[in-house]
C-alpha cells in the first residue's frame, strides 16, 4: 500500500486521527503531570480505569462506548481520590499510596472482566482489548468524544495557564496569593484522568501512563521555558502517535497501541542522549573535557611546582619524575602543553648525564600556572 | 468591621498547629509592631517556618486567630510578601528568572489577565533591585544558591507588600548575597515596612534585627533585640544543645550568649 493509499482507507483515517488526538492531550497534560512530580498518579488512574469499563459494560449491557468511559473516568478519578487520603491521612509515602491504590483497583477490574467473560454475553466480545488497546476499533463516533474531550482540556489549559504554571512551580507561593491550589490541583488530576480515558481503546490501561510520561520527558530535554516544553510535547504526542498509527497500518499483525508507545519512547532515549546541555552524550563530553584540563593544569602546577622548590625558572624536569609524580604517562599531555606553547622541551646540557631531553615552562607557561594556583586558592578560600 | 489590635503589624493570639495530634507549635501569642525588622529564632524543630507558614494559611491551625494591621489575613492577601525556603521549590523547572520574578503579580492580575509589559518592567526593576538584571533571561536551573534566593526576594519585592516573610533567605547563601538580602530588607523596613523573618543564625541577630521571638514550640521570649537577647532565653530555647559546649563558659550570662552565638 501507499502512503496516499494508507491515507484514504477510512479505518486507518479514524485510527491516526485518534491517535493524533490522544498525543496531543497526553503531551500538554503529561507536561503538568511530570513537572509535579506525579508521573506516576497517571499509571494508578489507568489502571484503575479497567474497574469502570467493565462496570460501565455491566450497567449498560451492551459494548457502549458512552458508559463505559464514563465508569472509566468514574473509577479513575476515584483512584487518585483514594490515593490522596491515603497519603494526607495516613503515615503512608506517596509511592507506596500509588502502588497500592494501583494493584487494588487494577484486581479488582480484571477480576470484574473475567466475570463479564463468564457471563457468555455475546456482546461482550473485546472487552479485554481495553487492557492493551485496539486502535483499529476506533469508530468516527469515538473520535468525536476524543476531540471533545480534548478541546475541553486544552480551553482550560489555555485559560488557567499562569495559574497551573505557578501551581506546578511553587503550590505554596500560589496558596499564599489566594489561589485556590487545592481546586487547581484536582482539575489538573481530573484531566489527566481525561486524557487516560481518551487513550484506553488505543493504548489499553497497561500502556497509557507511558504516553502520559513519555512525550513531557522528551520534550523537557529540549526547552528552555514551560511554553516550548507543552508545545513540544503536543508535537511529540501527535508525531508518536501518527507514527505508531501507520506503520502498525503498513504491516500486518503489528497492535498500534504498543508501536505508538515505542515510537513516543524512541524520542525520549535520543532526548535523553542528544538533547544539549542536559542529554547523557553532552554530560559525558563535559566530563572529558574537564578531567583532561584538570590534567594540564596538574601537570602544569606540578612543574611550576619544581621550578620554584629548585628557585629556577628555567628549571628542566625529568619525564620520568613528572610520569612518578603524576602516577601516569604524561607525555601525551605534555606534548598538548607544549603545542599550546605552555612548555617546551630543552635539549639536557652536554656535561649532565640522563635523558637528552627535559621540560621547561615557558614564560606564558609560568603565568598560567600562577593563574590556575590562584584560583584555586580562592576556590578554598 | 472594627479592627483588631490595629497598631501591630502581626497579631498572632492563641495559636496552636499540631502534626499527628502532637504540638509543634503550642499556645503561640505574638506581636510585631510596625516598621521593625524581627527575626524568628529557635532550634531545629521548634516551629520556626511552621509558624510563618500557619499565618499565611499554608498549614492548617487548631485554634488561634491572627490579624494584619488589624485585619484577619484573608482580607490582607495583598499586604503581604512571601519569600518561602529556597529548598520548597524544584528549581529544574523550565523558566527563566524573569518569569519567576513575574509569578509575584499574579495574584494582583486576576483570573485570566496574562503579564504584559507593564508586569514585565516591574519585574526587570526588582530584579535591579537584588542585582540579578543581567540574569533574567537565565535559566533558573542555572543559577547558584545565593543567586536563585535573590530571584525568590525580587519576587517577593514586586508584591509591593507591607509586611514581608520570608522563611530562612540566608541559609546557604554566600556573605555577598547575606550582605545585599540584609541591605533590602534594611530598606524596606526604613520605608516603613514590616519584616519577619525566620533566622538561623544566632551570631548575627543582633546586629540585623531589631525584633526578636525566641521560639520552642512555646514562645520562650518576645521584644526589642537588646532586651530578649539574653543568656537565660537562649539556655531556656536551646537547652541542651548549647550546654554541649564547654561548661567552663557557662560562669557569667554574657559568656553564655557568646557560646549560644557560636553553636548557631
């Protein structure tokens, strides 16, 4: 198939407008989610979102997609309240809370969708795709909840945008301008709990906390502000989330949900490599960089060093003291020095004996010597 | 409404905080009067920030009433500056210094109002103020202690407040930055502002602050510097800690409050 082809069936329409929508709300509200440190309450309330699809499917009886969204966004959000009086009642840590606000309401639900399997209700057919997603269920219908839902979180967003930022910076400081933080914070929780119910046909409960995380993870590597860091994101999502959706369309047998989920994690390991100033490759650069100056500048002091205990500016030190000093080879380095015209090699006066060749500081040798003692005098100090 | 204790700038009566039913702060009254700069000292544990933070509604009170200028604080929102502890905060968060300077309007703009160039002029001048002007477009991730708890002042500055709190600014911060916090909170207080200020240090109180609270879950003492500043309140707020110097020192009051100067 081609890509104009690919484009035109319309099963595949639905799928990557879906999974368009579902990057682009996953990314802004991920972004918040990761920024307060509650990654992880985005896992607990898919989770605990199985429970109300299969409740959702028991009341209304039938696959309905209106009721079982909502039992979902019901049970999702219950979960996260759960979990907050767990935390502020108890003397229980905020993992441990989320772990177990997790593992009760994710039993609970798979518990309830064998029951709903047992049942033979011929309509049941599928259901346990929630578990893992089935993008190509996707139906016109669905998108428009999806897009609804999404508009709606990305109005308030927009319109609650200083408030959320300085929610997620600094809870404190808001409460004491008046901000109603405890609000701000559960609105934010529940359109988390939104973006999740958007995501269970295509990624299934198990899978979508990553696409909450992943796109907000990427996105900080590369931003300098919160606005860069949503757009990104957005960006991200909706790219991941095209992506996965067509090449699991290009071949056969491949679920879309866990290919969106690694096309979105793909960008986080080359974020998490290559982003500048904060990627693992950038880190590791700098550490060379500064381990091999701080090299010259011991192999410098120490012959500064010589040169003064002898009162000898133009003092020749043996390699072989330098290599014995330095507990290392350290003609590489002075073969650097001397490039940088710090040092310089003086033949050894025909009437001593040893090595031909010795090592003396040149006089922008000397300077920068001092310059580096001296700083590090003032370091100490 | 008739006012409350009109003529002090902090009227703290009663209060008491509690965490797992246990008391962290016990029957607290305490009075600031205007344009003094106070400081608020006591061992670790004693209630220091739990104190500020319990008049500013950050932590919820089991009985006690506070007032501003004789108001009760809800009604004094805009009458007050907050500088909380530099370590609050997570200081990777994506934003520019002059976008934190900026978070200080926020609650003067209103619901929806986004900053424009007015909030970002008066932003850039507090951030002159503290010295930081060729830092605000700096990553805050990128900026030191002493740097970052500027930021956190100059955001408190364009709140254009009162009465200021502000939770431990000199810990952890280089003599330079102490010396330029110490000189704003100077001119803020010469300007007929009222500042509090929670204190580590036992060494410089005296020559800083001109209001003194000692604290240990209970008030142990409250006034002017010169007369609360004595051995006897310090042994009472401390205790044992100070009495793990040597005993010798312990002959004369005065020598007692050096030893209390050095162990802070």
């Amino acid at each position: 198939m081609t890509l104009v082809e690919l484009l035109s069936d319309y099963t595949i329409q639905n799928v990557v407008a879906g999974a368009a929508l579902l990057g682009l709300v996953s990314g802004v509200l991920g972004s918040f989610a990761v920024l307060r440190q509650q990654s992880l309450l985005g896992d607990t309330m898919s989770h605990a979102a199985l429970p109300g699809v299969c409740l959702g499917f028991i009341i209304a009886g039938t696959r309905e997609i209106g009721s079982i969204l909502l039992g979902a966004l019901a049970t999702g959000a219950l979960a996260a309240l759960v979990m907050l009086l767990l935390t502020r009642m108890s003397r229980l840590k905020t993992d441990a809370g989320l772990g177990i606000t997790l593992s009760v309401f994710f039993a609970i639900g798979v518990v309830l969708l064998t029951h709903i399997q047992g049942m033979n209700n011929a309509s049941q057919g599928g259901l346990d795709a929630f578990l893992f997603g089935q993008a190509a269920a996707t139906l016109r219908s669905d998108l428009w909840i999806m897009g609804g839902i999404t508009a709606v979180a990305l109005l308030l967003v927009a319109a609650l945008w200083k408030e959320f930022k300085l929610v997620s910076f600094d809870p404190e400081f808001a409460t004491s301008l008046g901000l109603p933080v405890a609000w701000l914070e559960v609105l934010l929780t529940v359109m988390v709990a939104l973006a999740v119910v958007v995501g269970l046909q295509m990624v299934g409960v198990v899978l979508m906390a990553a696409m909450i995380i992943a796109p907000a993870v990427a996105a900080r590597q590369w931003s300098r502000c919160l606005e860069d860091m949503v757009l990104l994101a957005a960006l991200i999502g909706v790219a991941g989330g095209v992506f996965g959706a067509l090449i699991s369309a290009l071949s056969r047998g491949l679920a879309t949900g866990p290919l969106i989920i690694l096309s979105v994690s793909s960008v986080v390991l080359v974020s998490m490599t290559l982003a500048p100033e904060r990627g693992f490759l950038w880190e590791a650069v700098r550490r060379v960089r500064a381990r091999r100056r701080l090299r010259y500048q011991q192999v410098l002091t120490t012959l500064y060093r010589l040169a003064v205990h002898h009162a000898d500016p133009d003092y020749r030190s043996e390699q072989g003291m330098l290599d014995t000093y330095h507990g290392q080879r350290t003609r590489a380095v002075l073969r650097q020095l001397m490039r940088r015209g710090l040092v310089e090699g003086r033949d050894t006066p025909s009437d001593e004996p040893g090595p031909p060749r010795r090592w003396v500081l040149t006089p922008a040798g000397i300077d920068e010597a001092e310059r580096v003692l001296e700083s590090l005098g003032r370091e100490n100090a | 409404m008739t006012l409350h204790e009109p003529d002090l700038a902090l009227h703290v009566e009663d209060l008491t905080v509690s965490y797992h039913s246990k008391p962290v702060l016990w029957d607290i009254d305490f009075d600031v009067p205007p344009g003094v700069m106070a400081a608020i000292v006591g061992p670790n544990g004693a209630g220091k920030s739990t104190l500020i933070k319990s008049v500013l509604g950050l932590v919820p009170t089991v009985a006690g009433h506070v007032t501003l200028h004789g108001r009760p604080y809800k009604a004094q929102r805009r009458r007050v500056g907050y500088v909380p502890q530099r370590s609050s905060v997570d200081w990777d968060f994506p934003t520019t210094a002059l976008d934190v300077v900026t978070m200080g309007l926020y609650g003067r703009l209103g619901w929806l109002r986004r900053p424009g160039r007015r909030e970002r002029d008066e932003a850039m001048a507090a951030l002159e103020l503290v010295g930081m002007q060729d830092f605000a477009k700096r990553q805050i991730s990128q900026l030191s202690g002493g740097q970052q708890q500027r930021v956190f002042l100059a955001r408190a500055l364009v709140q254009k407040a009162d009465v200021y709190f502000l939770d431990e600014p000199m810990a952890g911060v280089d003599a330079t930055t102490e010396r330029a916090i110490v000189d704003i909170l100077r001119r803020l207080r010469d300007e007929g502002k009222t500042v509090i200020v929670v204190h580590h240090d036992l060494q410089t109180v005296r020559s800083y602050f001109d209001w003194l609270l000692i604290l240990n879950v209970r008030v142990i003492a409250q006034g002017p510097v010169a007369e609360v500043y004595t051995a006897d309140h310090l042994r009472k707020a401390y205790g044992g800690q100070i009495a793990l110097l040597d005993q010798g020192t312990f002959l004369s009051g005065e020598a007692v409050a050096e030893a209390a100067e050095r162990a802070g």
